[in-house]
C-alpha cells in the first residue's frame, strides 16, 4: 500500500552512480553512508509489510466478531420478544401428572 508512494527501494540507492567532479565527495563515504540508508529502507519495508498483514488480520478478527456480535444480538431479542416462559421436563411431568388424575380419577 505504502510501496506505491516511495520513490526509491534499496536497489535504486544501491545501483545509483554519481558523475565524478574533480572536487566532488569522497566516493567511500558516499558509500558508507548510502548503505545505512539502503539498510533503513529495508527495515522500513520489512515494518510495513509486517505491519500491513497484521492489519489484515485484525480487521478480519473485526468482521468476524461483528457478525458474532449480530447472531448474539439476535439471539438476545429473540428471548427477549418471545413471552411464553420455556417448557421444563418439571413442567411437562406435572402437566402428564394432571392429565392422568383428570382422566383416570385418580388423586393423591
């Protein structure tokens, strides 16, 4: 994403080759110093492209905790809306028990 905006990778800074004057630089302190930036550049990609996957993968984290957080949601309005309180096992043997006095005439 970012590669796109920077000029030049460390190859350019390394493969640049300067016109020589008769009183230009010291040609090995151009070096020198051009190899620390060589070496800055390609931490920096290394950073970004590390900070770049590690950006994809949080936001999926984030996709899929959103749709996580949706069905729960949901799920919450659903109990929430729904009136008729839930059935237990209790519930039905006490309603079987009433059934069976109502139909044999049976009390205890």
């Amino acid at each position: 994403m970012y590669q796109n905006k920077i000029e030049l990778s460390p190859q350019d800074i390394l493969e640049k080759e300067f016109k020589i004057d008769t009183r230009g630089y010291r040609l090995k302190e151009v070096d020198q110093f051009l190899d620390i930036i060589i070496n800055d550049y390609e931490q920096f990609y290394t950073m970004i492209n590390d900070l770049e996957k590690e950006k994809a993968d949080l936001l999926g984290e984030i996709m899929k905790l959103k749709q996580e957080l949706r069905k729960v949601k949901t799920s919450a309005e659903i109990v929430k809306n729904n009136d008729t309180p839930e059935v237990t096992n209790v519930d039905l043997l006490r309603r079987l028990s009433n059934l069976e006095k109502m139909v044999y005439g049976k009390e205890d």
